[in-house]
C-alpha cells in the first residue's frame, strides 16, 4: 500500500530551504532576476545553445558534451547524428555533488553537501606526533568551514541546542603537535552531530584513545573515520534509514553510525598493513561492551558508506589487526580525562613515555 | 535523552553488507588476503611509507601530499615541518565518493553510491527531437549498469518483489528518436524506486507529459531530474528523514520526493531561460492536485539535494517558467496511454503535428 499524498511536501522543503518567509521571498526573487544585486561569476557566462560547451567551473569533472554522436543508420528513420545534447545543462554550472575536499596539517576530509556532515576524514599519526605537545585545546574554538559554500555548510547555530555534542571525527587530542594542527580539528567540517554522554564523551573516547595506543605496536597508523546511515528493519518487517535533521532549517544529518578504518603500517617501503575496520551506533554504550563486537569487514563500511578503502592495497600485503594486537578500550573516567587535558603541557624534554598515548 | 545501543549495530551493518553467513566468511577473508584469488590491480602498488605517494587511481581527484608544510616557529617546541602526513592515506586508493558520471546520446547523470540511486539525470528534449520516432520501448529492456562497481550497483533483483516501480528519471518517451537513445534510458542507474500507481503511472507521468509539451513554446527544454531524501517533522517535533530501503541485502534507497529542474530556452545566443522547479512526493497524488502546488524555488532543490543547477546562469538571463506559461498537467488515463504508446510508429513523412507532444 503506497503513502499517500498530503499537503506536506511543499512545507517540507520550505524548511530545509529557508528560514522566514521574508528571507524565502528574498531568495525566490534573487533567484528569478526579479530583484538584488547581479552575481559576480556573470563573465563565466557563456552561450546558451551550444553542442561544445566550454564550462570554467566544471573542466575537472565534465567530460566532453557529445557533440555529434554517430548513430546507427539501418533504419532510414534515425538520424545521422543526436538531435540533443544532454550534457549542455553544463553552461549552466556543473550539478555536482562537489565533495569540497580539504588537505589541513592535521586531516584531509571530504564534504557531504546534502548531508552537511563529512564524508569521511583522514588522520595520520605516529610515535613522534603524539609525543609533541605544543597545542592547547583551550585556545581552539568550533568554526564553520568558510571554504564550504554557506549554503551547503554546517553552522554553529545548527548544533546549539540540538542535544548533540560537535563530534570531531579527527580528534583533537591526535593534533597536538601544534596549535594550528589542532585549531585545523576544530572546523565544522570535521564534526557530526553525536550522542555526548555515554558515547563522544565515553566509549568512543576510549575508542579514539585505543587508535593513539595502536602507535606503540606500530610506527605509522591511519585512520579513516566518518558517518553511516544505516537501515534498520522495522515492525513491519521493511528496512528504513531513518535518522534526526538538526538545524534551522533542519539540514544538519545525526548519523546513525560512526566507522574508523585504521590502516597500522609497519614502516617499511611496500611492507604489511594491518587493517581494523569498526562500526559503533550513535549512541550510550556501555564501557564493558568488548571493542571487538564492533569489528566488521572493511568492505562492509565500503558497501554501507558508497566509499572505497582499499581498492590500492594488494591483499598480499593485508593483515588483520585485530588478529596481531589485542583490539580493546581502556576505560578512564571523563572527569579524569577532563583534568589531565587541562593541565599544562609538559617542558620541552620532560615528556613522560606513553603520556600521550593514554591521555585524551 | 539519546538513544541506548542495543545489539543490532553489527546485525544491521551485516545485511548491509552482504548476503549468507558463507558469502560473508569468503569476504572476509579476500579481504585480509587469507585467501582466494590475487587482484587485478596488484600492478598499481606503490611504496608504503610515503610523503609524496602517486597514486594512479586517484590522481584526478587527490590534491598533492602535503609533504612539509611550513609551521609557524614562534614555540620553540613546535616542529618546523609537520610530522604527520594525511593525505598519505591515497597510496591505498582515493575514498572517493566518485559519482560515476555517464555521458549517454539520450541522457548525462551522475551516480549515488551510497544510496544506489541518480543524483541527477539530464536530458535534453526539441519539437524535432520529439517527431522522431524511431525507437520502440518494446525492444527495450531494464538492465544494471556494468560501469559502476558491482558493489555499488543497483540490481535487477533488488527492484523485485519490492512493490516499487523501477522509475525512469529521464523518461523512455523523451528518447524515441532511436532504439539507443530509448535502450540508454533502461539503464538501472536512470532509475530509483517509485510508487507505481497513482504516481510513477499517473500524476508523474502526466508531468513529464508537461515538460514534452513545454516544447510547443520552446524550442529547447532541458530537464533535470533526481531524488531527494528530505526530512519530516514528527509527533515528537524532531525532523527526520526516513525512507526504505529495498534489495537482497536492503541497499537501494526510495526517495522519499522527486525534483525536476527545467531550464526551457529561447533558442537565442545568450538568451533567456525560463526556469522551473518542482518537488513531488514519491507517492499516491490526485489527478485534480495542481501541478503548481510543487513549483519550489531552484534554491530549496539546491539546498536539499547537495547540488547546483544554476550556478553560471545570470540572474538577468533567468525568467521564471509558470509566469510566462500556465503549468498544468493533463489528465490521460494509463491505459489510453499504453495502447498509443504500444501502437506502431508512423511512417516517415507521415507525422501528425503534437503527436509526439501528447503522448508518452
């Protein structure tokens, strides 16, 4: 029995659209050319009937319109070549979606325009750069990424009062190696809206901090991590992806699910990778929950996140991580946490060993 | 109050991920190279340990390495060269999400990996096109495209049984100017799963039958068309979105709406483009619901769907489509439709004024 219609549809999108009705009528009439200032980007302005299409914005991911296609001829009927151009939509600007990747000191990430949280986010982290601790969390500040088009970007706004934490997705704690390391962790970018007591403040922490300890088995560890938005069967023995929009309007995706693919190098030139791949739900977890059970194939979160992981690495040179090390959280109470990331960094040689590994 | 973790995470990623316990243990272990046949790709190897990594796959895509950014000196103990390296992660491959552009004579579109759906198909439609009749939708048949990963592909066995129609997003009827024009539009990856009657039979197909009438006023429409996923406000006053998702593993989304976005042309170098917008809900609609009812801003399709369809239009080119035409469907019933469209095509020369313009 299909849903029916109700009058919803309409008033639906005004939200995610636009804020008042003043601010909607400003942007229909901007849009129209009804009124407002011109755009700036009027000289990429190009023919409107075209078959060959030069298009500035889109020359990376365009392919060529096809001009003149050849067509089969057994049928007197076709003709010789297309009479349309389906790609000549490009002279209008390229639909994308546009993944607004980000190469920062301390992370690499892309975008997720329609979701308004990353795709996934890219860490690097070694011995040495937990061991340097010249950042302060207490100098960072939340910002929205001004590199994301304000119309697609996560605003602090969105968050405040939503009930979810701004979960880094690199944690900070991994980019003390410089303050401006660690301010780059503190854009919007690198956040999703996350469950705070019980799971950002608690398991998932331990989690984090379980990847930190992964550098005194191994000399260079990566970690991909990033949302999922996963179905779940219902009563009614259908399967439905459903999950919380925060915001005004609501535009802002609370994930359902978190993943962290960790690649453990050995450090050598073509050497071992051991890989982990985790997925944990967006919610309260209890600290004596083994990190194990959240263990599943790589290509799991390839399947469930459209993305893909390890499409480089020669499966000769795989090995699974949680089969080399014992893969399990170490609980430390946030109060705890808390204090120890507050106080003062340690002087230039003072560093104790293992400090940063056991610290968040 | 968040919600509690219950056991379901892994159970639900599971289905997502693969089919029979079996299946699952073979994939695990091709993935940690326990055993099974080597890939194919082995050749793209590159060192492990890398700063400055090519990475063949993704070079189009991937910014160079950010081998030794300069850091500010002015703490002694922070590093003069960043000790980490993130976008190293590429040596394994690029994460993506790739869109899976297709460049087809009948239709352009960009793929959802994700969600196993469109993001946006563009066609291009003309009075002449439209009189060609060439193609016959009998001698078309739905098939997967084999140009996206087969794990990010929709399946023909994922639309069965489901109760959902495989919905063409650029409709067959548009593409009868040759059988290969037609046959590109059965495409799975032209498609998303829609409420059969009352909408993709009905009120769907009367709408597309507007946008092939636009053409008795232009001389070049074009249209683009996708999913959109957007959010409802429930009895707790929380926005969700929610959708099915159908397939064996569940992994094809049901939009929750669909949007088109026509552009109709004046046929002038540098002309005007009357825009129109609409957003229908996937689901039963009244024959007597106005069409203008779903008429939205291009900006609220913008700001649900991620994309940009306008970017590189000027406001000073832009008119908007229901002031200078009335926007209204007609009403023709289903089988009417399918007796005209199943009759056999007119001789050459022997074409009707409108033929092509009311039927589908």
């Amino acid at each position: 029995m299909p849903p029916r219609a109700n009058s919803m549809s309409k008033f639906t999108l005004a939200i995610v659209a636009g804020a008042s009705a003043a601010v909607g009528a400003a942007t229909t009439a901007a849009i129209y050319g009804l009124s407002g200032p011109k755009r700036q980007d009027e000289s990429h302005t190009i023919t409107t009937t075209s078959t060959t299409a030069s298009i500035p914005g889109a020359t990376r991911t365009a392919p060529p319109a096809p001009a003149a296609l050849p067509i089969l001829r057994d049928d007197p009927k076709v003709p010789a070549i297309a009479p349309v151009d389906p790609s000549g939509v490009f002279q209008y600007g390229f639909p994308g979606p546009v993944s607004d990747l980000r190469s920062a000191c301390s992370l690499t990430s892309a975008f997720d325009r329609a979701r308004r949280n990353p795709h996934w986010v890219a860490e690097h982290i070694t011995p040495a750069s937990l061991l340097i601790r010249a950042g302060d969390r207490r100098h960072s500040y939340f910002a929205e990424d001004t590199n994301i088009p304000e119309k697609f970007r996560a605003k602090l706004t969105d968050y405040a009062r939503s009930g979810y934490d701004r979960g880094h997705q690199v944690p900070a704690a991994d980019a003390k190696w410089s303050q401006e390391a660690m301010d780059s962790t503190f854009a919007l970018s690198n956040m999703c809206p996350q469950v705070g007591d019980g799971f950002n403040r608690d398991y998932w922490a331990h989690f984090e901090d379980f990847c930190r300890r992964l550098t005194t088995s191994y000399p260079s560890v990566r970690v991909v991590t990033g949302p999922l938005y996963l179905p779940k069967r219902e009563a009614d023995g259908k399967w439905r992806v459903s999950y919380e929009v925060i915001g005004h309007p609501p535009n802002v995706a609370v994930p359902t699910h978190f993943y962290k693919v960790i690649f453990a190098e050995d450090g050598k030139m073509g050497g071992n990778v051991s890989l982990g791949a985790f997925v944990l739900p967006n919610a309260v977890i209890a600290n004596d929950k083994p990190l194990q059970d959240f263990e599943v194939p790589v290509e799991a979160v390839e399947r469930a996140s459209g993305l893909e992981f390890v499409g480089l690495l020669p499966p000769t040179r795989r090995k699974r991580l949680c089969q080399e090390i014992h893969c399990s959280v170490i609980v430390k109470e946030y109060a705890d946490r808390q204090r120890t990331m507050m106080a003062p960094a340690p002087q230039k040689g003072a560093i104790l060993p293992n400090t940063a590994l056991t610290q968040r």
